[in-house]
C-alpha cells in the first residue's frame, strides 16, 4: 500500500520533471534523466545525509522503472500530458503530501531529533523538483515566485515529526499529516495564495 | 594497470572540463575545479551513493593531483589543447568506457542488483560531465543535442553488471563490456548517430 | 567556544546567501534556503564525503536555526544589510579561515591523510558558496573573477592538515592556521590582489 502511494508520487514527479524536459527541448535521454532526478532525487537526498545508503530510490528496481516510464510517456505523449495540468497539480500535491511525511518519520527512524526531521522530510518533498530544475538551467520555481509550496511540506513534515517524537505510531501520523499538507497545497493553489517576494527598494517611509 | 586505465581517464575528462572553463573565461581556480569536478565527480556520486566512503577519489592523493595537472595543463597550454578535439574525442570514449563499466562492476560488489548496477554505472561515466556543464552555467550537453553518449555508457554498464551477476570474474568482463561501450561511441561520433529530440508541436495528422 | 565561532560563521555566511538571494529577487523561501545552503552546505559536503552522517549541521538544531535567522534578517533588514558590505567582508574572512581549518581537521580525524584533508577543508570553506551560486542561476564567483578567496583557503586548510599529521594538537594548530586564511584573504580584498584567468587568445609572440 505505502509502496504503491510511494510509486505513484514518484511517477508524478517524473512526468513533471519530464514536462520541463520538453519544454526545453532537451533530447529523449535528457526526458528521462530529467524525470528520474525528479522523481527521486528528494528521497536520494535525504537517504544520503542521513546514511541510509544504499538508498532504496537506487538499489530497488521498481524504483528506478517508474520515473523511467514517467519520463517515456512524457516524452511521447507530451502535448496530452501538457493539457492535465491540473490533474498533475492535484497528484503532485498528494505526492508533497505523502514524500514529505514520510521523510520526516525515515530521518526520525535513523535518530534524528524532531526539527532536522521536519527539515529533511521538506527536503525529501522539494529536493527533487529543485534539482530538476537546476539541470534545466534555471533557477528552482520554488524559490522565486512566491508559490506556497514548501511551507506546507514543512508543516505536513513538522506534525509528522511531532508526532513520532510523541510516540504516535507512524501508521497513526502519516495520514493526517499529509492531509495537513495536501489540503494547504490545494488550497494555495485553488486561492492564488503567494508568500511575499524580497523587495529590491527600501519602503518608503 | 587498472589504475593507471583510471588515471588516464581522469585525466582526459580533466582536460574537458578544463577546456569548458576556459571557453567561459573562468579564472585558474575554476579551471583547476571544473577539471577536478569533470574528472572525478561521477566516482564519487557513485561512490557516496553506495557508502563507499571516503570515496578513493578523494581519498588518494594520485586521484586528486591527475586532474589538477590535467587543468593545470589546459590552463596554460589551452590553444594546442583545443586543437587535438578528435583526439579528445578518442580518449573521451575510452575514459567513458572504462568508468562506466568499472562503476557498474563496483557497485555491484557493494551488493546492488544488476539493474541499479547498471545504472550506477552509467552515472560513473556520465556524471563528471554533468557537474562541469552545472558549474560553467549550461544544460548538460548530454542532455539536449541528441549525442549518443549515455546509452552506448549503459550498455557497456548493463553488460558489465549482467556478467557479473552471471559469476564472471571482473577481470574477464571489463575488457568486452568496455570495448562496446567504446566501439559504439567512436561510432556514433564517427557517423553522426542521433537520439531523438522532444518536439515543441504535436505532430500533423 | 569553538560552537560560538562557528555559528559566527554560519550566520555570515547565510547573510550572504541571503543577499544573493534579495538581489535575484527570489521570493521569502527561496531567501531562507539559499541562506541556509551557504552557511550550512560546504560542512554538509565534507560530512557526506567522509561519512561522518547525518552532518552535525542537519542533526543539531541550533545549526539549522542560525541561517534561518541570519536569512531572516537579510530578507526583512536588507537595504541596511547590503550596505554594511565591507564588515560583511571582514566577517566573511574570519568564517572562511575558520571553516576551512575546522574542515581539514574533521576530515583528518576521519582518516585521511594530509593533502586529501586539506583539500576538503577548501571545500568546506567554498562549498556553501558554490551552492548558492548554483541555486542563483549563475556561475559560481569564486571561478570567474579571479578573487583571490580559494587560495588562501587551501593555504590554511594545509597547514592545519599539516600540522595534525605531524601530531600537533588541534587546539595549537586551529589559530595561527586560520590566520594564515583570514589575514591573506583580508590583504587581497584590500590590495585588490587578483589570480590570472584564462585568454581565449594565444598570447602575441
């Protein structure tokens, strides 16, 4: 069951990094490097600084297969795969919502304390989509456009810490925390909230 | 033997990253990192990656002063360096040869399966290039113009990871599962073999 | 003590990331992460490599702490930030020579010998930099201008590696070591001392 959730955010995210692949025209293999960094570079991340290597993103073959298949089938269906965009919103959400949470409870597993744990659980929810695009040459979307993307990993991956540091069972936890980010995400989206940008001019005064 | 095979190839990655940095006018130091970045970066993800740590690329002292020299050289001798592009080219192949097919045959010792291994390995090969185009502010070329460069590094990694999960010793595999690589590299650059390329517009009907 | 210093230099380098940041305009998550990858990414980097996992920087909270607020800081105070460059300057060799000393003596406590340590310890020193530059969408600084800031890094970052090999204790080598770095870094930002870069013309003969 958690395999199967795991696998199907890993195959959103691949479709997105593959889309930005695309609409960079980058080649086939460019499409799916692209899509296999998206999808699981966030958990490579976390399972790197925490030691848990090898990670299983790389020593399980299912796990490499699928952002695989996410990229081919972007790269060749491509202009209908571009029309769902607001289907591959909500998936992505529920892909945030379900890595994030269960990056938290993997970094506190390997002994760390509750905010490293909501930190690495964030990473593992945006790490992929950074370095996604890092590779497409531009600088992450999450950091410019004011998009709520990272703060409701953060909470979703807070609770999640939280709550294995109180004791909760992880099969307890992981729902509603990833409800927490996967409504918040939604909510952003559907609402048009933006957290604010840096100003370039000092306020008048 | 092997390690000089390694070296040499260090080397020869070393000096295309060092030739990267100097067409972006970086300074001696970038020269000196993109060429240490160029020549010893997909050993060491590979290596991070599997727990293989310190990895001996950084580790060993001879691993970190070939690429220096490499950069070093095309620092100040980059005319003469330039103008030997096929030779380049020939060298390129072999190192890409060896390091993919060395990568695979590593990581399967560290008891990856042989689909990871394969993958591992290809990264072995092709991952120095990536953190040079990174670091001189480019998509990775193996990313965008169609070259045929990673596919020939993951069937001689595939090859390679195969045989040894079949019970060949190394020794008996490295040879033909490089020489594909090899072959089919020097090939494809020889005949202007191409993958294919996202299109922008869906196609006519 | 030795705790204080380095969050000293953690926060003066998130306040630099924190202006890269402004002066892109990313948006208030952007500001924080490129904070928090300049003041924490180059010991993350060496911890990795070495296998000293997780990294103090991501399992301690108050070093996850320090570059939230020094991003913090930057993002709500920034018009006064960016005019303090030259004490920013001055700090930010202190955090250089004390990074880059601190990094070589880590990894010569992990096992490696002395020009590997004092290559990590550079790395420690420049890492978060490179980091940031990546995350900005440009070519790392410190390989184009031909500032003179890795040099003296590696001159520290050796001395120290060289004293621990010779079985000084780190507490006598930790000091004059990271003076070397904070005193030529310091001259050459004075005198304007530069490194060569590379011509893109062979020299007139």
């Amino acid at each position: 069951m958690l395999l199967t959730l795991d696998l199907v955010g890993i195959f959103v995210f691949a479709v997105s990094g593959g889309l930005v692949a695309v609409r960079n025209q980058l080649d086939i293999f460019g499409v799916v490097s692209l899509a296999m960094a998206t999808g699981l570079g966030g958990g490579v991340i976390r399972d790197v600084v925490i030691g848990a290597v090898p990670p299983p993103a790389i020593a399980d073959w299912r796990y490499l297969l699928v952002p695989v298949i996410g990229g081919l089938v972007t790269f060749w269906l491509h202009p209908a795969v571009g029309r769902l965009e607001r289907e591959i919103n909500v998936f992505d959400a529920f892909g945030l919502g379900l890595f994030c949470v269960a990056g938290a409870l993997k970094a506190q597993e390997y002994g760390l304390g509750p905010a490293p744990s909501a930190a690495l659980g964030m990473v593992t929810g945006v790490g992929g989509g950074i370095i996604r695009d890092l590779l497409a040459g531009r600088i992450p979307v999450i950091f410019r456009h004011g998009e709520l993307y990272a703060i409701p990993a953060l909470a979703g991956a807070a609770i999640a810490a939280t709550g294995a540091e109180l004791g909760l069972a992880p099969g307890v936890i992981l729902a509603p925390a990833a409800l927490v980010t996967i409504g918040w995400r939604l909510l952003a989206v559907r609402r048009g909230w933006r957290v604010p940008a840096a100003r370039q001019e000092p306020p008048a005064r």
